[in-house]
C-alpha cells in the first residue's frame, strides 16, 4: 500500500465528497472492479491518517486501512445511499480501530466516577489547535499516545472525522453524556502533553 507521502497534519480528516461520488459507489456496488479502484484511491489517504492518528504505529495504521477496505468492499450492498459515503466509511473505520485497541487491552480511560476532578475551565479549542499548529506530525502524534484510548479515539473522532456526539457513543460503546466528559479530560491531556513537548524541545535546543 503506498501511503508514505499521506502522513500529514491536516486540519480535519474529513473526506470532501466528490460531485459523483455517488455514481461511482453505485458502479462499485454493482461489480465494477474500477469504480472500486477510484474509490480506494480517493478515500485510502485519508482513512490512513485518520487511523495513523488513532493508532499507535505506522504499521498498525497501514494494516488497519487495507482491513477496513476489505471490510467496505464486503459490506458495500449495506451502505446507505442517502448519507454521505464518506460518513459510513468512518464509521467503519472507527469501529475497526477501536476493536484493535481493546483488543489489545491498551490502557483505558478513568470511569466518570472521578469527573469531579475534572478542571472546571473549559478549554480554549482555539488554543489548542494553536499548540498542534505549532508542533510536527511526530510531536503530535507522540502527545496522542500518552492519552488512553478511549481518550484519544474521541478527540480522533471529533476532531479528525468531525463525528457527532452521537456517533462517538456509538462507536465507543458509552452513553452520549459521558461523551462530553470524555473530550474535556482528553483535550486537557493532549494540551499538557503537547506543552510537554515543546518544553522538552526547547530544552534540547540550548
């Protein structure tokens, strides 16, 4: 899969639908082997840095794209045509990663029985887009891997596939209320992380 030059820092991870996307999805679910060849190749690089975020490596990143689209091509006569393809294909996408995670029981987020400790300032969502502005592909990256994985598949599904409160309960699997709870205690996480970062590389830089 050649995906080495999709591993980018872009503002948002959503895919722009293309004026007949509709009419090649419906060739592919037809059999048309091109049609589906014009789908991965429109749709892979962004579902590679959509999982590049939300998993830990690079070659967990790079399998997990090419098992989803294994899973789109099976799935495709399940697709809604009324919705925007490139919403299912993340929702796909998500669910695929968030499996691998628990799959490998990787650390898991606090319950909300501690959410008075949260901070009661909300974070500026400016500021903190201002800090991942400011840092490389890597330091972001490295920042994310320090959240649990329930934290950082809900900041990736947020903010990288602009998901709704509601699809990110369901692709986690909690109630739609612990959503909010969830991102505010992630977006901390990633701020201290990230300020953590830059500290460090200023550091190394005397």
């Amino acid at each position: 899969m050649d995906v080495q030059k999709t591993d980018r820092m872009p503002d948002r991870m959503n895919v722009v639908e293309t004026r007949d996307a509709g009419a090649i999805v419906a060739r592919a679910r037809a059999g048309d082997a091109e049609a589906w060849g014009d789908l991965y190749r429109e749709y892979a690089p962004a579902i590679f840095r959509f999982c590049r975020r939300a998993l830990p490596t690079r070659e967990d990143a790079e399998d997990a794209t090419m098992e989803i689209f294994m899973k789109i091509r099976d799935k495709l006569d399940q697709y809604d045509a009324t919705r925007p393809f490139s919403s299912w294909l993340y929702k796909v996408a998500a669910n695929h990663c968030w499996d691998m995670l628990r799959r490998r029981k990787i650390r898991q987020d606090k319950e909300t029985d501690d959410s008075e400790a949260l901070p009661l300032e909300h974070p500026d969502p400016n500021q903190l887009d201002q800090l991942i502005e400011k840092r490389t592909s890597e330091e972001v990256r490295k920042a994310l891997d320090k959240l649990g994985a329930r934290a950082r598949m809900a900041l990736v599904l947020r903010y990288y596939s602009d998901m709704s409160y509601d699809e990110i309960a369901d692709s986690l699997g909690v109630r739609r209320a612990f959503v909010g709870v969830v991102l505010l205690r992630a977006r901390h996480e990633l701020r201290q992380a990230l300020e953590g970062t830059g500290t460090m590389a200023a550091g190394g830089a005397r």
